[in-house]
C-alpha cells in the first residue's frame, strides 16, 4: 500500500541509488544473520488524511520482548488504522502459535514483497549496520538500537539511503527522559555537559569486547566512563539510552556525551538511569543544571526494563503522526 505523499517504490535500473552502498549485496545483506534471534515484521494504515496526521503501514523487525509489540499490533494495531503485513525471525520454527502463518516472512530479502511504509527494528545494532540502508529503499525506519548509530560509517549510510530514496530514518528514544528539553537547550546553544548513568544487575547486562570479561570488584563497579561513542560497541543492548542523549544534543554528539555503565548487586529487578546536564556558566560564574533520576522495574536478568517497553510502542504510534522526510529524526 502506497499513500500520495509517498515516493513510488524504487525499481533497480535509471535512478537506483544502489551504487551508493556496494557494501550491501541484497543477498548477502539482507540474509546475514550472525547468530542474532531476530523477530521481524510488517503492517499498514488507514487512508491517508491530509488534514490530521498522516499514518505509516510499520514492518517490524523484533527481538524478544519484542514478541509483546507484534501481540499490541495485532490486537490494537486495527482500530489505530495499523496493520501488520509481516513478521520475520532467523528461526522461522519461534513464530509457530504465535503468529498467523499468512504474516510469516521467510526471507527478509523478500520484505519489498510486502511493500511496508515503515519498519520497525527493535532487534540489535547489527540489523541497522548490515541492513538498515537497504531497508531505507523500501520504507521508513524506525530504529529501536540507537547504539548503531554510534558507528560513523553506519550514520553516514542511513543518511546517504535516506536522502537518496526519500524515506525517514526515526530513532527511538528508548528509557531518556526530557529528550525534547535536551534537544530544546541544545538547539539554543545551552548544552555545556551531558551524562548518561545507567546502573543494574550484572545479569542484566550484555557486554563484548574487553568489558565482557570485566569483574565486580564490589556491590555496586564502574565498568565504563567516557564518551558514548566507545561504549556503544562494548554494550550494545545496553548503551541505548546513552547514544539516544547523544543524538538529541548533537553540538555535543557521541563524542562528548559521557556514558556511565555501573554493575550493582543490589539492583535485582531494576535498571536505574540518571541523566545530568549543565549550560555554560553565566555572568555570576554559576551554570544551568538539571538531574533526573528514572528508576524502571525489570525481570531480574532483562536487558530491558518493564517501562520502556511501553515507551517504544508510544514511539511507534508518534512517529506514525510524523512527516516522511528525510534524515534522522528522535520520536
């Protein structure tokens, strides 16, 4: 399903911006799947009304708990005007029970097939690094791991695809709280500092690189401090809150928003995120600050806590009330 304010699906031949991304082969893109267990899927709207907001038809990529935003959108998705189109796991045998065969999309090659207006990952960086350009020639992006972004190369990519194909690139803003009054201040050149402080259970955290073997040394360790831009590919699965601050405050960016990742015992079903902001001092010498403190109730283990889940379908339904234009834009 198409809309008229919507740039005709792109057929390979005069115009194809696909020389632009020789690094994504369709069939080696789109079918790499690295390990990952990956849920997928697709949906449309209502008739487009001119006059009110103007809705998208999401495709979903989807991760467990991400199984819970396909259930929303096939049992609220009809009387929001939303329709689930497809849904797409590495192991096609996980969405057996769960989801009716006719939205089953065995390849992801095939996602054009289905013809989406807006896909929705919610999966890990590594579909947005490896896929997210080539999704962008079919529909807009809803992108649920913002730590992806973190990659220069990745950022460059979605914005060259985005502008080349006309579709959106809208980012999640995941468990930040005040992302418009960051983005505000920034924009008005009131940003000095920011900093993203993210603390739970161990077992909550998911780590690579040299923070995969790191230690507690006591009830509550500072495993990382510094620029988000490092920590993104140390913590993927758990820097998403720190890269959206990042990309709210682009004056400071991935590079000079700092990212706290603490371990703490005590933190069993709860991830707690403090974020803290400061604007250049003014005559007297005193700054502007702001600090707020979230705590999120989570399954012991989770990567994700209960609250954040609902914020992620709140950002779905509000980028569907957003315009289709190019670039990367928070929701």
């Amino acid at each position: 399903m198409q809309f008229p304010w919507q740039p005709g699906r792109p057929e390979r031949g005069a115009g194809d911006c696909r020389g632009n991304f020789p690094h994504q082969q369709e069939e080696d893109v789109m079918q790499r799947r690295n390990g990952l267990d990956t849920w997928g899927g697709g949906c449309r709207t209502g008739p487009w009304n001119p006059k009110t907001s103007r809705p998208l038809p999401p495709g979903i990529l989807i991760l467990p708990p991400g199984q819970s935003l396909v259930s929303h959108l096939l049992t609220q998705g009809p009387e929001l005007g939303l329709e689930l189109v497809f849904v797409w796991n590495r192991d096609p045998g996980r969405m057996a029970g769960s989801v009716p065969p006719t939205l089953q999309l065995q390849n992801l090659a095939a996602l054009g097939e289905r013809h989406p207006d807006l896909v929705v990952e919610v999966a890990h960086p590594k579909i947005i690094h490896e896929s997210g350009a080539e999704i962008l020639r079919y529909a807009n992006l809803l992108v649920g791991s913002p730590s992806a972004l973190a990659d220069q190369a990745t950022e460059r990519q979605l914005l060259e695809a985005s502008h080349c194909w006309g579709h959106a690139v809208f980012v999640a803003r995941g468990a930040l709280w005040g992302t418009e009054d960051i983005a505000r201040l920034d924009e008005a050149g009131g940003l000095q500092s920011l900093r993203v402080t993210m603390a739970t259970h161990p077992d909550g955290f998911r780590l690579e690189g040299p923070l995969a073997t790191a230690h507690s040394t006591g009830p509550r360790t500072v495993l990382y401090e510094g620029p988000v831009r490092g920590l993104c590919p140390l913590a993927p699965r758990n820097s998403n809150t720190m890269a959206a601050a990042a990309l709210a405050a682009p004056s400071l960016g991935f590079d000079r928003v700092i990212g706290v990742l603490v371990a703490d015992f005590s933190l069993k079903d709860m991830h707690v995120v403090d974020v803290e902001l400061s604007g250049p001092p003014g005559p007297k010498g005193r700054s502007f600050a702001v600090h707020t403190h979230r705590e999120n109730p989570s399954e012991p283990g989770a990567v994700t806590g209960s609250a954040t889940i609902t914020t992620f379908w709140r950002s779905l339904l509000g980028c569907c009330h957003l315009p289709s234009k190019p670039g990367i834009h928070l929701c």
